[in-house]
C-alpha cells in the first residue's frame, strides 16, 4: 500500500472517529436540553439550560472538532505513513 492510499485511509478513520465523537456531545446536549429542575422562585419547573446556551454549547462542540480534524490533518500531511501487510 503506498503511503497515499495509507494517509487517505487514516484521515478518514480520524475525520469519521472525531465526527461520532462530537455528535455523541450533541446528542448529551439535546438529553440535557430536555431535564428540568424546580424553581424554588419561579415556583415552576423549568430547562437547565435555554436554547441560547444550548447553541453556544453546540457551535463550540462542533469547532472543536472541525479544528481537531484540520490540526490532525495538517499532522498527518508532514508524516510518512504505511500499514504493514
């Protein structure tokens, strides 16, 4: 396997692994998003977090990982790399 088809392999493998990774924390948002604990004040229930919190959370989640991916893509352009046999 030539070192091409080894790197287009691995960023693959690493793009696919860090992008399940950060849906996995999107959907914990989404879970949280749904909890709700009791206002003492307010004498009601209502979300741990609002929709405004929730789509910073979101918008960081997801620019971690696509920085992630470019750091480890821009890794794997200075390295050579081959898989054994």
């Amino acid at each position: 396997m030539d070192n091409e088809h080894a790197r287009t392999i691995l960023e693959f493998q690493i793009t696919r692994n860090i992008t399940n990774l950060f849906k996995d924390f999107l959907n914990t948002i989404e879970d949280l998003k749904e909890e709700e604990l009791f206002n003492e004040k307010m004498g009601k229930f209502e979300s741990v977090f609002s929709e405004m919190k929730c789509a910073r959370l979101r918008k960081k989640i997801l620019t971690c990982g696509n920085d992630s991916i470019r750091e480890l893509n821009s890794l794997i352009d200075k390295l050579e790399i081959n898989f054994k046999k």
